[in-house]
C-alpha cells in the first residue's frame, strides 16, 4: 500500500478549508451566523466528557465497519456487503442475548458476540462461494444481499422473534448479555474497546504475519483485479484467501451490528436503520485501507457526525449539512488527480522530500 | 552539402526534467535532422522516455526549450504534439480490439458527410491511400483483435500519418516483432523516410540502430554520452557507451558437463485458454549441469507449456517427471518445494503484485520459513536484511525495498522477479522471457547468474523469443512450431538464416 504523504497532508488541510468555505456560504445564504454555529460544532464534538463520550460511541460501529472494509478490500474482494453482515449479526446477537438464560456474564456476552460475528461470516460465505467457483461479480452479489438482510431481519423481528405483540420488535437481552456501558450521560460502552482491539489486530495480522501476507498477495490495493495472478503463481491457494478475507470481513461486520444491539439498544426492533456498514467504506478509503487508518478516520468522522447532531439540537440548521460538508471532503481525500498535480510545486516536492525522510 | 548547416526537424536545448527522487533528463541536448533516421539507444531509465514524453507533451520539462523545424515551441499538451506533426508510437499500443484498422486510424478525426454522419467510404478510402503510398500493409476492414502484432504496428503508424506526422517516434518498435515482421517494418522506416519524413527509433537493440539509422545519440542516467553518424561508430562503442564500462556482448561459458536427468517430459499435450490444443504431444530431458533453450516465435506453445511445468495450467494427456516423480498433480508450492522455480513471461501481473511492496515480492517464495517468519509472525528485521541483500546482488535500483513494485522501471521488476526465483537455488529453474524489457548491461548480469546456475550443476530450461539469446546462453536448443519441435540443435553450429526457417515450421 501506498503510504500517507505530506502531499496527501496538504490535499487534506486543503480540503478541510474549502469545506468550512461552502459550509459558511451555505450557513450565510440559509440565514445563520456561521462563527456561532462553528463554535457549536466544535462544543458538540469535543467539549465536554458528555460530548467527547457520545463522539467515541458513534466511532464504534464505524471503526468496526471499515476494519471489515479494509480487509475484504485487501485481499482483493470489493465487498460492499457489510452493511448486511451488520443486521444479520445484530439480530442473532439480540437472539442469543434473550435465548440463553442460564449463563454468566462474561460467558453470556462472549457467546452472543461470537454468535454474531458467525452469523456475519456465514452472510459472506455465498457470494464469497459465488465469486471463486462460478466468477459471479462479488459487488452485485453482496449489494443484493444488503437488500435480502433487511427483509430478513424485518420478516424475524416481525414473525419467529417477534416478542412485543404491539411492535415488531424481540425481546429485550438478559442483564449478562449486555455490554457495559459506563456513565449515566452517554450511552458509550464496552464495544469502544473491543472496536479498537479489533483494529490493532487487524492491522497485527495483516502487516505482521504470514497469514496476512498470503491474505493480501492476490490484492492488497483499491483496484482488486481478482485474482491477481501472483499468489497462485506462487503456489498460495488464493481462492482460500478470497474466501477467508471475505469470511473475516462478514465476521466484523456481524461484530459491528452485535455491539450496537448488545451496548445501545439492547434489542433488536424493525426500525433499526444501519448506514454505518456503507459508511465504513468511504472511511476505510479516507484511511488509505489501513486498519489504524480506518481507526483515525472513524474518529474524525464520527466528531464530525456528533458536532452536527449538535449543531442540529440546539440550532434550526439541519443536521443534513454534515452530510453535504463530509462529501465534499471525502471528494477532496479521494482527489488522486490533485494529489499528484500537487508535484509541479517547487516547495511541495521540498517538504515532501523532508517529511519522508523523517519517516525513515 | 555537408559544409550547410543541414536543416533540423527537432532541437532540443538543456532540457532538464526531475522526478521525486531522481533527475530523469539533465540538461540534455538533442538534434534531429529532416529526414534522416535517428536513433536514441540507452538502457531503461537512461531518460530516453521521458525526452520523448516531453517531444510529444506528455511531459512538461523544467527547465530548457524545444524548437520544432526552427521555431521555438511549447508543447504542453499532445494535441500540441500533433498540431506540429509529431506523431508517436507507443511501446503499449492504444488500439481499440473491436475496432477495425480504419475506425482505429480515424477515431477522433473522422471524416463527415454533410449530414454530421461519419463518412465511413472516405475514411477507408483515405487510409487504403496513404497505407499504399508508405507500403504499409493493413487491411482497413480489419478488426484489431484479429490482427497480428506487425498489423497492429502498422495500424499504429498510420494513424501518425493520417494524422499529418512529419516526424514519427518509434518506442522500442521491434520489442515484439519476430525478426520477419522486423524486416517488413524497416522497409517501413525507409520508405517513410524517402517519402520525406523524419523518423525517431528508439531501441537498447544496436544491431538494429547499425541496420537502420542514420545517425545515433546514446544517454546513460539521464545525460547524453554521445552522438554519432551510425557509420562511424560500433555496436561495441555503442555498449560501452552505454552501460558505461566495457561489455562483453557474447556470453561467456565453457562447455556444459550435464549430468543426470532432472525433468522429463513424455508426450505432454496442453490446452490453450480458448480450448485449443496448444502442445501436441511434446517429449524432452533437461539435465543437471545444462541450459536448454527453447526458441520460436510468440504463441506457438511456449506459454502453454511452461505454464504446464510450473502447475498454472492442467496438461490433458502425459507425464512431467521431476527427479523421476510425476508431478503432474503438484501444486505450484509443492514443485517449488521439489526444487523448480519459474520466471513468468508475464512479469506484471503472474510474476509480481504490482501493488506491493518491492520486499513482499520478494519474499513469496520463503516467506513461511525462518529466519523470516517464525510462528507465522513475520520478522521484519530479517525481511528488510534479507530483501536489502537481494536488491544489492542483483542491482535493483530503487530509493529502498518499501516503495511499491509497481513504481519500478520494467528492468528493474525483471530484477526483483529473476531475485526471487533464483535466491533459491533450484535444481532446475524455467526461465521464461528472463530479459524482456532488461536493458543490455543487465541481460549480462542475468545471462552471467544463468550460466552460474549451470555451472553449479543445477539445470535451466530457458524460453525466450530473442533469437540471440537463447541461442548464445542455452547448450542446447529446440525450435518450437504450432505446439510440436520442429528441430533441436546444437547453437554453436547452425547459422540465424536456418533457425529462421525452422521457426517457420520449415524442418531442414
């Protein structure tokens, strides 16, 4: 993989600027003392042990998702699926966070995280099956499936898991089922941790060992022409990878929609909407398909995301400009074009040349 | 005539073109006269490219200027380029395979009627012209997917011309040409050229820079180290000059010694991927202790066959025997394990993952062992010494082992590839193409390493379709024809016209 540069820095900076430009035009044209409502949005994402809490519960699923993304990514497979791993885990984590009555805590959770990353694997394993033994395009094979987990999950929730008789929803989990969650104030939980483990390990097993090595020698790269004919020319099994990546992808994505269920909601209902399984690709490529960077980035974007929840609660501006500010700097970081035209500048190739000595 | 001050088509003065991290053009000049052939010989990332990116505006120098016929130009776009009449032909070609040789000629520039429709009858028309008046053979109505690599050459050259080039770039034409359709294009270049035209030819082949051109101007890292009428100069000054120290252009060995069989193979007949019988039952030895070579023009087996040794393709009847054992059900790993290693033809994307780093590609053949991984931890410690040692022995040049390998000069990914393969001193190594895209000074250091390998008692099977090659480093050769050997013979005692025939299919 290609790594961070000081050009990648400055498109960043860049960005960031003509980002609060359009946001002040926007909030200046819509009425709004944009000073104040920057102010707001800095208060609302990092002020404050309330604010900085509820920041780093966000970041969680997204942490979760990208590692998920990242990986499938690497080995090559351009899975757009996890979002579908997300429900399918989150459900049967719920399931089993109600289902076993009779365990401990620490057992009971493990059990229901482990249920739910299985679940989410096992999601992965059709168009992980279709890709290598039939050449079916894993894209429009885990996009359709996003679509068939809703309807699952909506028609579990509504029919065999259906608890309330009053709303579509299952029963709540048992008290040993659920993930801590650690002040009265915010809803942040155990999950933040085990988010952020998962990344470490993730970047652990791909940068550091021989399982890693042979995972990522079919792709390793955005542009996944799979199967790159190197790792079987090799001798590496690289279908087995593809799969495996694919399976290790499901897995997380499962974890991410177990955390939700077992730290936030502590059930699973018809209306839970997830978008962080989307989301997490546009992260994972912002971090340059770095588990760590995939970390960093979720952090950012779930500041972002709670700075604009804010501003939304306490102002008329509504929430969606967060969505319009983050496309517009996710255009900037995805700008390759712009990076590399960024060369022609004398000074540019001088720091660039300085920041990566220092690297070395 | 010589008193005059001949007239130039190009001058270029101090240009200097600078990358991150290296200088690829220093303060370089470079004249070509009107109507001559001029070649630019040097060896991969002498900056011969990059002078002619920036001829054609792909690149915009840093400093210097460029005049075309006199008058000093800016060309900072290619559309510029052919305003001026610079017409380019890529090493890679950018035809589009469904197109016809016309629509590929025209596109972009097509003729119209009044309508607004495009005037198909003029286009061939205009191309079936200009394609006689330059003898250039190529069917208008002939889809590029069907066409032959020389056609495709062709189609690529008239495209220049249709488009009004008076001054052709010609990047390393012959790379893919076997030595007929070579002929056939120098023939080309010399009526072009009668016909008034000015024709660049870039080349590291100097006998070809002997045969065809006029003058010749060598670079080495990125200067010009001379320039010279072609006739006043030798293919051995021209070596010299540039790698830069004294070359010996034959190989030097003594008499191979093989000793006991290593592979065998028995009447091996492969499928190609359309399902086509590609080797028809085939039946050779490689022994320790000698180099057999396998000549013949591109897609005539070759490709199937190795692919088959090496376990990338299943065979559909006959036996390969290594050391003795079948090992037609192996799986690569388990050959490789056996003790045979494989330099692909297809460096970029079988014998490298361009997308990482140049020490993971280094390490795919040894990685699971210590002291590079223990555990199925990696040592990056161990990794970097051990990678860094390779880069040192076989010359790859690069800022450092942790850059991509896809951000590597061709020569240079040939490097790592060869580094990898032959670290691990295999009882029989398959080489196919091992030069391809290497520039001179290093085709000897990897003929030399080849040799070695022989000497050491260990066998090569080489695969190449330089004709030079294989027929100055293998013992022995065999002539490959439609999937069947037409001949094998001694190298030492058989003469570039009668491998020509036989590569032909013509047995002697």
């Amino acid at each position: 993989m290609e790594k961070f540069s000081f050009k990648d820095i400055l498109v960043l900076i860049a960005g960031l600027f003509i980002t609060a430009g359009v946001a002040y035009a926007i909030l200046t044209v819509t009425g709004f003392i944009p000073t104040d409502i920057a102010k707001l949005f800095y208060e609302g994402a990092f002020v404050g042990q309330r604010n900085i809490l509820n920041t780093l519960n966000i970041a969680t699923p997204y942490i979760l998702t990208s590692v998920a993304t990242v990986i499938s990514f690497r080995v090559g497979m351009f899975n757009i699926g996890i979002n579908g791993s997300m429900y399918v885990g989150a459900l049967y984590a719920a399931w089993a966070g109600y289902r076993f009555t009779t365990l401990g805590h620490l057992s009971h959770v493990s059990l229901c995280i482990f249920i739910g990353m299985l679940v989410g694997a096992l999601w992965m394993l059709m168009p992980a099956l279709l890709r290598v033994y039939a050449g079916v395009s894993e894209i429009i094979s885990t996009i359709i499936l996003n679509f068939v987990a809703v309807l699952f999950v909506s028609y579990m929730c509504n029919g065999p898991f259906r608890a309330a008789p009053i709303a579509p929803t299952t029963a709540r989990i048992l008290e040993t089922a659920e993930l801590k969650q650690y002040f009265p104030n915010s809803e942040f939980h155990t999950g933040f941790f085990i988010a952020v483990f998962v990344a470490f390990a993730a970047y652990f097993v791909l940068n550091k060992t021989t399982f890693g090595y042979e995972l990522r020698s079919g792709g390793d790269g955005l542009v996944g022409f799979y199967p790159s004919r190197y790792s079987s020319y090799l001798g590496i099994p690289s279908d087995r990878s593809a799969i495996t990546g694919m399976l290790i992808s499901g897995a997380i994505g499962g974890l991410a929609g177990a955390v939700i269920v077992l730290g936030n909601t502590r059930n699973f209902y018809q209306e839970m909407a997830f978008n962080q399984g989307f989301d997490g690709i546009l992260i994972a490529i912002i971090g340059k398909l770095e588990p760590l960077g995939g970390l960093i980035s979720s952090l950012f974007y779930a500041a972002l995301k709670n700075g604009g929840l804010f501003v939304d609660y306490k102002t008329e501006v509504s929430r969606e400009i967060v969505v319009i500010l983050m496309s517009i700097l996710i255009f900037f970081v995805s700008a390759q074009k712009i990076v590399s035209s960024l060369e022609r500048f004398e000074f540019v190739k001088k720091l660039d040349k300085f920041f990566s000595r220092k690297v070395k | 005539m010589n008193k005059k001050q001949k007239e130039l088509a190009i001058e270029v003065k101090g240009i200097t073109k600078s990358y991150p991290g290296v200088v690829a053009n220093k303060s370089v000049d470079f004249t070509v006269n009107k109507g001559e052939i001029h070649a630019l010989v040097g060896e991969n990332g002498a900056g011969k490219s990059t002078l002619m990116k920036i001829l054609y505006g792909i690149e915009q120098p840093d400093e210097g200027e460029v005049s075309v016929n006199g008058n000093v130009v800016q060309i900072n776009k290619v559309d510029a380029a052919i305003k001026l009449g610079i017409g380019m032909v890529h090493q890679e070609f950018h035809l589009v395979p469904s197109f016809t040789a016309a629509e590929n000629i025209g596109l972009g520039e097509e003729p119209r009627n009044s309508n607004g429709l495009i005037n198909w009858d003029k286009l061939n028309k205009d191309v079936s012209e200009i394609a006689e008046k330059y003898g250039l053979d190529v069917d208008p109505n002939l889809r590029m997917i069907d066409a032959s690599v020389g056609v495709q050459q062709r189609t690529e050259i008239l495209k220049t011309l249709y488009r009004n080039a008076d001054i052709l770039i010609l990047d390393e034409p012959t790379a893919v040409l076997t030595p007929q359709e070579t002929d056939e294009l120098f023939q080309v270049i010399r009526s072009l050229v009668d016909e008034g035209k000015t024709v660049i030819f870039i080349t590291h082949k100097l006998r070809e820079v002997m045969e065809i051109s006029d003058r010749v101007t060598v670079m080495r890292d990125g200067e010009v180290q001379g320039v010279s009428e072609t006739k006043k100069t030798s293919v051995k000054e021209l070596a010299n000059l540039m790698v830069g120290r004294e070359v010996f252009l034959q190989v030097k060995k003594e008499k191979s010694k093989p000793t006991d069989v290593v592979l065998e193979v028995k009447d091996l007949w492969v499928h190609d991927a359309r399902g086509l019988v590609a080797v028809k039952g085939v039946n050779f030895e490689v022994a320790k202790g000698e180099i057999v070579g396998i000549a013949g023009v591109d897609g005539n087996g070759q490709t199937e066959l190795v692919e088959a040794l090496a376990g990338l393709r299943d065979t559909s009847r006959g036996e390969i025997l290594f050391e003795g054992k079948n090992i037609e059900k192996n799986s690569p790993r388990q050959r490789r394990r056996e003790g045979l290693a494989h330099i692909p033809e297809d460096r970029s994307n079988t014998g490298l993952n361009v997308r990482l780093a140049i020490w993971e590609n280094l390490i795919g053949t040894s990685y699971f062992r210590s002291p590079l991984s223990r555990g199925g931890i990696v040592s990056m410690k161990n990794i970097l010494r051990h990678s860094n040692e390779l880069r040192e022995t076989f010359d790859i040049r690069s800022p450092g082992v942790t850059i991509r390998a896809g951000s590597l000069s061709g020569g240079n990914q040939q490097k790592v590839v060869v580094a990898r393969e032959l670290s691990e001193e295999p009882a029989l190594t398959i080489a196919s193409q091992p030069t391809r895209g290497v520039d001179i000074g290093n085709i000897e250091a990897i003929h030399e390493q080849i040799v070695e390998i022989r000497d050491s008692g260990k066998a090569v099977l080489l695969i190449s379709a330089e004709l030079d090659e294989v027929m100055s480093v293998a013992d022995r050769v065999g002539v490959i024809y439609e999937g069947e050997f037409v001949e094998w013979v001694d190298p030492s005692k058989v003469n570039q016209e009668q491998m020509g025939l036989y590569m032909a299919g013509i047995k002697g």
